[in-house]
C-alpha cells in the first residue's frame, strides 16, 4: 500500500467481511482476530480487484517494507533523515542492513541504493514542477552534499540537467497558452 487509496480500500474490504484491525499502515495491515482460510481467501480476491495484493510470503512482505520505507522517506517525509539510509532502513525495519540489501537486490534485480536514487530524482522532478523550492533548496531538502552532486546524479538517471528540465515545463506551459 502506498496511498491513503490503498488504505481506504484494504479498510472496506476488511470491514465487509467483518475484520478487526488494530492498524493499516503502508504495506501492513494488523489483524486482530485469526481468520479462516476462507476469509483469507475472500480478502485475497477483494483485494486484487481494487488492484491490491495480499502476501503471505515473508520475503515478498520485507520487500515491500523496504519499498514502502523509502517511498515513505523520500516522498511524504518533510526532511530526509540526516543519517545513512542504511541505518535509517536497518532502525526502522530491525534488520541487518546487509540481509535487506542482499534480499532486496535478489528478488527485484536492483540495489537498494538505486532504488532511493530513482525514488530522489522523482522527488526532484516533483520539486522543480512544483516551481517552490529552487535548485539548492531541494538539494538540501533531500540531503545531497552540493547541488552539483544532484544535477550529476540527476542527469546521470534522467538524461537531461534539472535547468533543462524545467525548461521543458515551461515550454509546454507556454505552448498551453498558445491553444
């Protein structure tokens, strides 16, 4: 679950067929009650047509963990924390940073560093869309050491520098105006 979405509909479908909860958070919901294979099953199929999955796997449920940890972190967080990402992930999760990076890279074929990077550079676009913050202030916001080290990376992942690509929304904006 990444979304309040996500959350409203895990919610109705646990509510529909009668489950307690004592808390839906990103990726994790705790049920209160055992529930028969039945239930479970039901839940299962709800939940895939509102586009969720329901994961028994203890693998695939750290995976998601992660993922919603750093989706967490670099999107909805005001400031990222100001320790390594992989004490923040190691504290938060209570695990070796080493196993999650080793399970992480095996099952999704990426790093987890990579991972946070795409997730950074996303946050970038959003940042220079938003047209609030100017280049240094995101760089701080979202803890590079220099703004040249975040126009390096985000050229690196998105072929274009971030100037360039604030360029293109303006030019689209104005071609917007011109309809």
């Amino acid at each position: 679950m990444v979304s309040l979405r996500c959350k409203m509909a895990v919610k109705s479908e646990l509510d529909k067929l009668g489950l307690h909860y004592a808390k839906i958070e990103l990726g994790e919901v705790e049920i209160m009650e055992d529930i028969s294979d039945e239930q479970h099953n039901q839940l299962k199929y709800s939940l895939l047509q509102s586009g969720l999955e329901l994961m028994d796997d203890q693998r695939s449920i750290l995976i998601e963990r992660i993922k919603n940890t750093i989706v967490e972190m670099v999107h909805y967080a005001d400031e990222l924390p100001k320790v390594n990402f992989s004490d923040y992930l190691s504290d938060k999760l209570k695990h070796d940073y080493t196993y999650l990076a080793n399970l992480f890279s095996e099952v999704t074929g990426v790093t987890i560093e990579h991972y946070i990077i795409a997730h950074k550079i996303e946050r970038v676009k959003e940042l220079l869309l938003y047209d609030e913050l100017n280049l240094t202030e995101i760089s701080y916001k979202l803890n590079y050491s220099s703004v040249a080290h975040l126009s390096n990376q985000f050229k690196k992942v998105t072929g274009l520098t971030p100037s360039f690509f604030k360029h293109l929304k303006n030019k689209r904006l104005t071609a917007l105006d011109d309809v």
